[in-house]
C-alpha cells in the first residue's frame, strides 16, 4: 500500500543537519508516510547512518556518488516518490505534525495543491556565529504571526503574474510550489509524461512554479505554520567566500554538462538572471510559445539596471533597447514601484493593527528542538489547523 505523504530530501555533504532531520521526522507517531533521502555526498557517512534505521521502513534511503548535478538529484528524489502527495525539504529545514492532519483534509476534499504561509525561521547555531544581529543566539527560532485562514487561489492568475515580472516574485506569489509546498504527485507524472523529466532549467523553484502551473486546479494558500525553514552556515560561507561573475561558474551548473542559457537574458551571474533563464527554459522545455511572448523582460531589465548599473552596457545589449527607451522602461517601473510600494505599506498597516508580535527563542540547537519548541508554542497557546 503506498503511503498518503512523501517528504522529499536531495541532500549532498551536509550530513549533520540531514541526520537530525531523519531522527526528528521518525520520532512522529504516525505510519502513513514515507520520508525518501536522495544523497550525492563525497562520503558514505550519510549511507551508514541510514544502515542504522533498517528497522523503520517509512525511511527509504538512496545514494548516488558524484559527479551528479543538483537538478539530477532533484529528479532523482521524486522518481523514488511513492506518496499520495509530495513536499519536498531541505536538509536543515524542519515540518511539524500537522502537514499529516492537513495532507489527510486535501485528499477528502480533492486538493491538489497546498502552499502554507512561511511563518516559522530557524538559523542553526552556526548559522547565527556568522550573522551579526544573532549571533548572540545559540541557535535562533522565530515564529512570525498567523491567522490560520485557508484561501483557494486562482493559479492561472498568479502563473500570469510571474511571467509579468520575468518570474521575480515568485516568493511573494500564492503559486503551486515543491519546496516547502504540498502537492498531488498524479499533477507531477502528469508533466513528467510529457516532458520525461521532473524538473530542468537552474532554479527548480522557478521550474516547478511554471510545470505545476498547467496541471493544478484545486490549489490553497494556508496561512499557518507547517514548516521550519531552516538556515545553516552552508549557504551563508557560499555567498560569503565564492565570487561568481558568470552564471556557468554557479553551483547550479556543477556537473550539468551542456545548458543552453537563454539569449535574451543578460549573461552575468544574479539570482534575478537564473530565475529569469529558468523561467524562459521551463516555457521551452513544456512548449508553450504563445506564454513565453509574454514574459515581461523589460521588468527584468529594470531590475538588472538599478541593481547592477556596472553592468549596464551588457543589460542594454541584451534588451535590445535603444538608450532613450531603456531610460523611459526605468522611469515607469521606477513610478510605478513606488506606488505600489505606498499602497502596500498602507495595506500592511492596516492588516498588522491586530496582530501578535513575532515570538523569539534561543539556545534552540538543532531542527528537532526547532520542531518541538515550535509544537509546544502551538499547544500552550491552543492554536490549531482549523479546516
């Protein structure tokens, strides 16, 4: 019988945090699930340590020794998938119980997809040693407000709104998502079949966004805490000690073999040019041309120049757009940010009047303290899933 959930993890050299992810996930009281890990590592210290968990069968472990890509690890972890539903995890991230309550309540009601709200941050000890404002903190959790309320969203509005802004907003959009999303893995083979992957481009979030975007009918946004997203040092030594110039130099492309960078994009490495070129690349690979006409780059370009203005021979290059009409594109999205920028702070004002400030705790060591601190935090305030 194949379980209701599978909780993804494609995992490589971080084998401290994806241990005690493994530990804390299989201390939940509950068998209708399966946690799949999907490990590229330079060691088989992760392998041994799952030798040590034979006994518990929702565990479902399998290594694969470099060289193998990101994307390869990504599309290997959902191949080994056997759930109803999907989410997928980083290795330092945590999910609390409830994802089972609220995974049991989509598959009665025919929910093919769940993005729930972020509202729960926890940075590993070593993660605050690197950061300023907490590194007073011996491990930091931050639980921001919540209401609980669960809105069905139009998912062909919001994939129309992240090709308006060249797929830039994707964190502020209420779209199907994988990472720290729950979704329906018939919607995923259904794209699969057609393509013969899960995922390609650079940026999987981008990737998934878009794939998702043509088989989801029935999606709900869930303002309430069924995560933990975690920050470890990892990623943070990354930005702090490697200089990436050209987006080939990017981890994304490690072991990739031949990619096919978009023409239209500017060839400099930023996080707004890979989730750009992800965005052009997932249009490509699904053959929706009439969409991809629809990609507004001009936004992208904006973006490029504010942010990047050594680099603003090449972003005009790349735009095709002569000097006077580069210059009006920026004086309208300049107006039109700062219009938009007051309404919202008026809006957020206003939503905020009634709300409980964000809770802090410390000395909390790892995403199993995370996790229960965060249960317990629940519990003594009564708050729950309100369906």
């Amino acid at each position: 019988m194949k379980p209701l959930l599978s909780i993804l993890v494609a995992t490589r050299n971080r084998i401290p945090y994806c241990i005690n992810l493994i530990e804390a996930i299989l201390l939940f009281e509950y068998e209708n699930f399966e946690l799949v890990i999907q490990d590229n590592s330079d060691s088989q210290e992760l392998s041994k340590f799952a030798l040590t968990k034979t006994n518990d069968k929702r565990l479902v472990y399998n290594y694969t020794p470099p060289p193998f890509s990101s994307i390869d690890n990504f599309n290997e972890v959902l191949k080994l998938a056997s759930g109803d539903y999907v989410c997928l995890l980083g290795d330092d991230d945590g999910v609390l119980f409830e994802i089972f309550e609220l995974v049991e309540w989509a598959k009665q009601n025919n929910i093919q997809g769940i993005y729930p709200k972020f509202t729960v941050m926890y940075r590993w000890p070593d993660a605050c040693s690197l950061l300023p404002q907490y590194s007073k903190f011996n491990g930091n959790l931050e639980i921001f407000d919540f209401n609980g309320k669960i809105e069905y969203c139009n998912v062909k509005k919001n994939y129309n709104s992240l090709l308006d802004y060249s797929g830039l907003n994707l964190l502020n959009l209420k779209a199907p998502k994988l990472y720290h999303g729950i979704i329906k893995r018939s919607c995923i083979e259904d794209y699969k079949n057609k393509l013969g992957f899960y995922v390609g481009g650079l940026s999987p979030d981008i990737y998934f966004a878009v794939a998702l975007s043509q088989v989801i009918k029935t999606f709900v946004f869930i303002n309430y805490p069924i995560f933990v997203s975690g920050v470890c040092k990892v990623p943070i030594l990354e930005r702090m000690n490697v200089q990436i110039d050209l987006p080939h130099q990017a981890p994304h492309y490690r072991n990739r073999g031949q990619y096919e960078w978009s023409s239209k994009v500017p060839y400099f490495y930023s996080p707004e040019n890979i989730w750009s070129d992800s965005l052009i690349a997932a249009l490509k690979d699904l053959k929706l041309e009439s969409d991809s006409k629809k990609v507004n780059l001009n936004y992208l370009y904006h973006i490029l120049q504010n942010k990047y203005p050594e680099r603003i021979d090449e972003i005009r290059k790349v735009s095709k757009l002569n000097s006077t009409y580069f210059k009006y594109i920026s004086f309208f999205y300049t107006v039109n940010f700062k219009l938009k920028n007051s309404f919202n702070k008026v809006l957020n004002k206003l939503s905020n009047f009634n709300r409980k400030p964000n809770v802090n705790f410390d000395n909390i060591v790892d995403i199993k303290s995370a996790i229960d601190k965060t249960q317990f935090f629940l519990k003594e305030n009564n708050i729950k899933l309100n369906f």
